[in-house]
C-alpha cells in the first residue's frame, strides 16, 4: 500500500528496480553490444572533438567506462540505465515543483513506463539516451533560473544545455522552445541580464567542438542532413513524412495514454494562459514537437523515430498538471498495477525477442572474431594490435573485444605517415579486394576480409 509516507521509498525501489532489471535482461540474452554503443566505443578509443556522424560526449563517456570495466558488455548496460534513472529523478525534482503532494509526482514518473524510449529501447547507449539527463537538468535549471533568478541557476543551465548539444544537435529544439517561452512571458518587460551568464558556460564549453565542425566542414552537420533523406526529397515528402511522423509518434504514445486513463474521472480540462506553470510545461512538452514538425513540412525531411528519445520525459509531469483535479485516487490501484504489469512485461518481451531472434547485431559474435583475429596474428607476428581500420561495426567490434584495445581509424587516408613501424594494424574490409591488395597476412572471417600487417 502506498501511503504519503512512503512515497520516497516507493520511488526509489523503483529506480532500484528499473536500473538492475534493464542492466540484468540485455546482460543475459545479448551476445553481442548493440550496434550504437559499438559504435561509441570505436569513436572513444580515438577521441576527436567530434565525429563524422556525432558529437563527442557519447564517446567520451563510454571511454571513460571502458577505462574502468573495460570490454564487460554489463557496464555499457549499466551505464545506459545510470542515465534514464538520473532522469527519471530529475523529472521527480521538477514535478516537486508543480505538485503539492508527491503522489502527483510519483505518476509523473511512472507514466513514463509506458513511453518504449525510457525502457524497450533504453540498453542501448547512444547519443539519445546521452542526452536524456542533460535534457532533463537544463529544463530544471531553467526553470529555478527563471523563477528564482539566481546566478547559480543560469550557470548550470548553461552547462549541462551546453552538455546536451555535444550529445546531439537536435537538443536545440528544446533550447528555441524555452527562448521562445522566455520571450513570451518576458514580453514588455525588462531585460534579465541575469540570464545572459548561461551563455558564458555555454559558449565556452562548445568552443572546442565549434573549432573542430568548421575544421572539418561541418561534417557532422551535413551527415544529420543526410539522414532525413534532404537529398533525394519529392514535392510530396512535404506532406507525407510529416503524416508518417505524427502517425508514429500516436502509435508510441498509446502505452502512455492508456496507462494515463486508469486515473481519470473525466477528460474535460480548463486550460489557463496566463498560468506560467501550464506555459512552461507546454513550451517543453508540445513546441519542441510542433518545430520539429514544422522542420519536416517545410524541408519535406523524415524524422526517425529514435530521433524523439528525450521528447517526451516531461509529459507525464505536463498531463498529471493537467488534470490533477479530475484525477481519481480511489483509481490510483488500478494504475499501479497497469504500471507494474508494464514494469515486468517490457524487460520480458526484451529478453524473449533477444534470446528467440538470431539474426540481430546482438547476435554477432564480436568476441570469437577477436578471438580468431588475435590467435592469426600471434601465430604470424610479435608485435600487438595497435589500430585497426575499417566501419564502426566489424573494426569497432575488434577494437572493442581486442585486449591490447586498439585505435579504431575508418581510414588511413592521409594518415598513412603517422604510423610507427611497431604499431601492428588490422584491415578490415571487403575480401575480395583485400586479399588482392593485402601486403601482410590475410584471413577471411564471413562476411569480412583481414588485412595484418605487424613486425615478423
């Protein structure tokens, strides 16, 4: 029975549970990490302040795991749950500032059980779920930053909005979103140079990864670009891809909505535009999504659904707001136990789709190719594996599984003459061309060709 009392506690045994169930079902059922997280872990073995397809915090933070745990697939599962958790708690500590009683808050989070993103999704470490905390704490900071105007407050807005841009780029919808509410609520009034300090963190801790996008032609740019299918658009992508976003994003949201509905009493709601509150949670719930539509309709883009990871987080927070007059706390069992069955249902169906489908990149068998590689290599040279070149995937595995961990390098174009003659190196690629060109020791493990060259 939950009781005021024990609303604390309630929550976190929920953040205990959630963190060891999502780091316990892909630790047994997978064989192999994720593609993304493979993907992380290659960029972070060469460290750059940026990427061809990312910016650098995801990177840096599993490199930063991988120092301490090195290749157990575990401590990237952990790492992935560290951050919804920490969201999940930043989300509670802005909810205890639009709710009186906590079981208001309690909800807000435990709706979010029924968002695919915040579970079924969440094991894999990307640069979507990197950015979930950052999300969430520039939208608390913000908030005690324009209801208290305390210096403190900016600045650490400032940082972690910072923090979220080097996650991924799209975080700026969210920033135009809370300028846009600031600029609405602000409107006729004096200027709050107070606010301007968050742009001096901000600023400074993007400096080095600005430098490197225009060094680099601003590749990381031209790649997210790439991804919506900019290039190969029709007149017609301006109304379908927008219709197939909102379709999707219905069809993501129906757990949510109908976890919701075990509260209600009624559905009417009086809506008040002069509440600042209802506002600012609809400037961080709706116009994020209402730009990035926009964004589609008129440069006829698709948006992947991944891509809306930290969109929602706050709209349990929004809707509890809502219609916490009409919510029925005599209803409040029945929504427990639809969120327990979710609780337990989305780590099951994980587990069993993992264990029964053998055809996904969690089944690639990462650690007996670099086993293989290592046991080719030992027979043929004396020196260790220091970099291998090739995709994320098949070189980012064996740069990842290796022991000596190499540097993973997609190519040596330009960077032929920066190799040492003791820095053995693995080629990965097409066999076929390898085995013609190859001027070490080839080997071929399916689908991909092995070009060594180290020192006899």
């Amino acid at each position: 029975m939950i009781t005021k009392k024990n609303i604390p506690t309630v929550f976190v045994v929920f953040l205990f549970f959630h963190l060891m169930i999502w780091t316990l079902a892909p630790s047994l059922s997978n064989i192999n990490l994720p593609l993304d997280t493979i993907e992380a872990l290659a960029w972070g073995s060469n460290l750059d302040w940026g990427f061809d397809k990312h910016p650098p915090l995801s990177a840096l933070i599993v490199e930063i795991f991988y120092q301490i745990f090195g290749n157990q697939d575990w401590a990237y599962y952990f790492l992935s749950q560290i951050f919804v958790v920490t969201t999940f708690y930043v989300v509670w500590l802005l909810s205890k500032e639009f709710f009186q009683d906590k079981i208001y808050s309690l909800i807000s989070v435990f709706v979010l059980e029924g968002i695919f993103f915040y579970n079924f999704t969440s094991p894999e470490f990307n640069v979507n779920v990197c950015q979930l905390p950052f999300w969430a704490l520039s939208v608390l900071y913000f908030w005690k930053g324009f209801k208290n105007n305390k210096v403190i407050d900016w600045l650490l807005f400032g940082v972690f909005a910072a923090l979220g841009v080097l996650s991924k780029y799209l975080f700026i919808y969210l920033l135009i979103s809370l300028v846009i509410f600031f600029c609405f609520t602000n409107f006729k009034k004096k200027i709050n140079f107070k606010s301007f300090i968050s742009l001096i963190p901000f600023f400074l801790i993007l400096f080095p990864h600005i430098i490197w996008l225009v060094e680099n032609n601003f590749t990381t740019m031209t790649y997210g670009l790439h991804r919506t299918g900019a290039e190969d658009k029709i007149f017609l992508d301006h109304f379908l891809k927008p219709f197939s976003f909102l379709v999707k994003q219905f069809g993501i949201l129906i757990p949510f909505f109908v976890i919701f509905l075990f509260l209600l009493s009624r559905f009417k709601i009086n809506i008040n535009l002069k509440d600042k509150k209802f506002l600012f949670l609809f400037a961080i719930n709706i116009v994020p999504i209402i730009l990035i539509f926009l964004t589609s309709i008129i440069m006829g883009v698709k948006i992947r659904t991944m891509w809306m990871t930290p969109f929602y987080l706050f709209f349990g927070v929004f809707f509890v707001y809502l219609y916490q007059v009409k919510i029925d706390k005599k209803k409040i069992n029945s929504f427990f136990t639809a969120f327990i069955f979710l609780l337990v249902l989305s780590p099951a169906t994980y587990s069993y789709i993992s264990i029964s489908k053998t055809d996904k990149r969690t089944d690639y068998p990462g650690k007996e190719i670099a086993r293989l590689v290592q046991n080719k290599w030992d027979n043929n040279f004396r020196n260790e594996i220091k970099i291998v070149v090739g995709d994320e995937w098949s070189a980012g595995n064996l740069s990842y599984h290796l022991n000596s961990r190499p540097l993973w390098i997609r190519s040596l174009q330009n960077k032929a003459s920066s190799i040492k003659s003791n820095q053995g190196v693995v080629y990965i690629g097409n066999p076929e061309i390898l085995k013609k060109i190859c001027p070490g020791v080839f080997g071929k493990i399916n689908p991909s060709g092995y070009c060594m060259i180290g020192q006899k």
